[in-house]
C-alpha cells in the first residue's frame, strides 16, 4: 500500500518558486509539504552551462530575507552560488523541502474538497491528500526546440539547457540559433574558444548594462517597467538581450560580429544541406538599437525631472555602422561546407503539466489562471511569465506573487472553516455520542 498522508497544502517544485511559496505559507501558519524531484533549484544546478552567471545583480536579484553575504552588492554570480542561495533560505525559513520526490499525478477528490498528490522517491509510492496544490514548476519546463533539423541530419544538437561548455561539442563550427541571453553569450564563449560560430538573430529588446551609474534593473524599477501588467504585442515572451558576463556588459550585435562571430536572420527552414535563415537581420538589429535608445531617453528624462546628479553619458548613445553581415545578409547556410558540425538551439522552454489533471488549462495546455489563481479552485500556479508582470519569472518577483497566492490560499481556507449558526446550534443540541461523532467528522472534512 502506498504511503498515505495529508496536509493542507502542496507545493510542487523546490526551486526559487517553490522556497518563496514555501516561506509565505509558514508566514501564515498555513501547513504545507513541498516536493522537489531532484535538490533545491536543481535547475540552477544541472540545466545550464558551466560558466553562467546572473543577469542581474546580487543586490537586486534576490529575496528580501537574505543577502548574497560574500558577494559584493553589484556582482553577478555563478549558477552554482545561486543554488547555495536557495538552499541556505530553504533552511534558514525552515521550509519543509522533501527532494528527490517526483510527482506523478495531481488528482481532484471526488464529492469532498481537495486534491490527491501521487508520488514516488524512486524506490516507494507515496500519495498527500491537501486542500490546496500550487503548481510552482517555474517558467523553464521543458526545452522548446523547432522541428527544423531531423535527428537524422548527422548533426550534433542540443538545447541551450543541455550545453555546458564547448569541449562538450564535436570539433567544426556551431550555429547557434536564438539571441537572447543564452544565446548571445553561449555563441560568444563558443568562438572566443576558437570555433567559428554563426548566430541566427530574431526580433528582441536591448537594454543597456548602465547607464549613467545605473544598471538597467534600477531603471526598469524607477521607470516602473518591471510592473507591467500586458507585455508588448500580447506576446507571452520578449527576448531580453542581456548579460552579467565579464562583470556585466551592454550587448551590442556589432560587437559580436566584431569578434568574429557571424550573423544571420531568424533561422526558417532545413532542406538536409542547407539552413535557410530570414533577410530580417538588419531590421531586428534596428528594432532593438530603438529599444536601447528608448532606454536612454526615458532615463535622461527621469534625470532631468527629479534633478538627479549622474554623471553624463553621450558616448552611450553612439551607434557604429551594421555590420558587413547585416548590411548583405547571408539567407542559406551549406552546413557541411561552412564545416558546421552542431547546433546549440537557444530557442526557449514549453510549460509541461502533464501531471496536473485538473480542469485549469485551455485547449492549447496553458494555464488559465489571473495572478496564479486558476479557474479550478484549489490550484494555483507560480514562475510563470507575466503572472502579474514583467518581474513574475525573475527571483525578486516571483517572491511577490508568492505572497499574493499565499493569501488567496488562506482567504478560501478561511472560507471553509465557516460554520454557521445553524451548524453550531445542531452541534450543540445533540446527544453527546453523536456530537462526537459531529465533530469528527468535521475535522475529517477540514482535514482532507
């Protein structure tokens, strides 16, 4: 027989979603079980390469309860001080993290409130009965890779999630396809090792590194930017071209290009020799030199209306020429002559809740939910992109939705403690043995 318990709330996920949800329930009194299928923020750990280090700074990329104590505030650290971090909350919070548990199913209780969580350790099966399951899988589930290239192409590929470092890689030449943040700096730590890399650049944002003493966190918190509510064009992602490398860096695509890496459009299309890529290079270079310029101007402005003493930066916005690359695109690629032998696809994640059979999903398996809460009461979600706003899949803001869902667990836990005077006057008019029995059977009910 599996091992059987309950408890009011599960918590699915002991990365920074799961520790956060975790210290707004304790704060609460809200008794919960947080399950985590490999160790606390496994994916800081083993989901990506070895040299990565924080796109924000330690000041600002962190919960509010505890500082990074031996980094300085304007460092970005590596992947593996970030997993310390969360580790060292979970226990400084005391959160009840049970790793190496993997949920294999998430149940509605018929004809009585609740849920039925099934897992398994590896070597046992086990299942929680709870009031309440927040699904706090972050935004980063499962890898999203185009069905371009078949597997029988002959060619090395690998997601962004899978790269570690380029000795991990085939001798020859890399495509990296997608710019954002892993992309840009994946493709610039594979040619700096020798390698000729060629970058498939799609629409993205580019916002400086600092700008006037500032770095761009700062100026997306004072220009209320991380507060959006809708991100742009209804689009559930906005590839962020950023980098904490190198002690933090404005990514510019000429720069790159500068250093021998080339540049192509958005990859389109594999005949089996050739990769056909987009003439789009050249305009979403300019969308996002709009971008970064707009980041400038809005800053400029804040400075001069609220009298700011910073010091000037015009150099800031000088722009060199597109490079030759952008100027007369490459639109096919021969890989094997180009001698490409492997591709670092850096084109993103898919959500996966094929565990969650419960009625809070659309016809396309994304959850319908407002702010975490879904439409199937008793389940809430948390890490999602634009949960409530910009900052909802980084750390800081994922602790702030976790407060919200927090309280909306204990506002519908509240309701169903309610008795009325109708149930307490029964209670009391009864013979004692079924009083008793009354009674029972209420804590059976609040407890399921």
């Amino acid at each position: 027989m599996p091992k059987q318990e309950e408890t009011e709330v599960v918590v699915v996920g002991g990365g920074q979603a799961g520790v956060a949800m975790s210290e707004h329930l304790s704060a609460r009194g809200m008794p919960h079980i947080v399950l985590e299928r490999g160790r606390i923020a496994e994916r800081w750990r083993t989901e990506r390469w070895d040299s990565l280090v924080t796109n924000g700074p330690v000041w600002h990329d962190r919960f509010p309860g505890l500082e990074f104590a031996d980094a300085d505030p304007d460092d970005f650290v590596p992947k593996d001080r970030v997993a310390r971090y969360f580790e060292d909350y979970a226990e400084k919070i005391h959160a009840p993290v049970r790793c190496g548990v993997e949920v294999t199913s998430v149940t509605k209780t018929e004809g009585e409130p609740g849920f039925l969580v099934e897992y398994t350790d590896g070597t046992t099966q086990g299942r929680i009965r709870a009031r309440a399951v927040v699904a706090a899988t972050g935004a980063f589930q499962q890898p999203s890779i185009p069905p371009i290239v078949s597997d029988e192409a002959g060619l090395t590929q690998l997601h962004s999630s899978q790269y570690r470092n380029p000795q991990q890689l085939p001798e020859g030449n890399v495509l990296v396809v997608g710019a954002g943040a892993s992309g840009v700096q994946i493709a610039d730590e594979l040619q700096q090792s020798g390698r000729q890399v060629y970058l498939s650049v799609g629409p993205h944002d580019r916002p400086p590194r600092r700008y006037r003493d500032r770095d761009n966190v700062w100026w997306l918190g004072v220009l209320g930017l991380w507060g959006k509510a809708t991100p742009p064009q209804g689009a559930d992602h906005v590839t962020i071209v950023v980098s904490g490398a190198k002690g933090g860096h404005t990514v510019d695509f000429r720069d790159l290009a500068a250093s021998g890496i080339t540049l192509v459009g958005r990859t389109s299309a594999f005949d089996g020799t050739r990769m056909r890529f987009n003439e789009d290079l050249a305009t979403n270079i300019a969308k996002g030199d709009a971008n970064y310029l707009s980041v400038l101007d809005a800053a400029d402005e804040y400075i001069e209306r609220n009298g700011l003493d910073l010091p000037e930066e015009p150099e800031a916005r000088v722009l060199g020429p597109l490079p030759a690359c952008a100027v007369i695109p490459i639109t096919e690629l021969d890989l094997a002559a180009a001698g490409v032998t492997a591709i670092v696809w850096a084109t993103g994640f898919r959500l996966d809740y094929s565990w969650l059979h419960v009625d809070a999903f659309d016809q396309q398996g994304q959850p319908v939910q407002q702010r975490g809460v879904s439409n199937e009461p008793g389940v809430y979600f948390l890490g999602l992109p634009w949960q409530s706003s910009r900052g909802s899949s980084f750390i800081w803001g994922v602790w702030h939705d976790a407060k919200y869902v927090a309280d909306q667990i204990v506002i519908q836990h509240d309701y169903q403690q309610y008795e009325s005077h109708r149930d307490r006057a029964a209670a009391d008019t009864m013979p004692s043995s079924c009083a008793d029995a009354h009674v029972e059977h209420l804590e059976k009910v609040s407890h399921s």
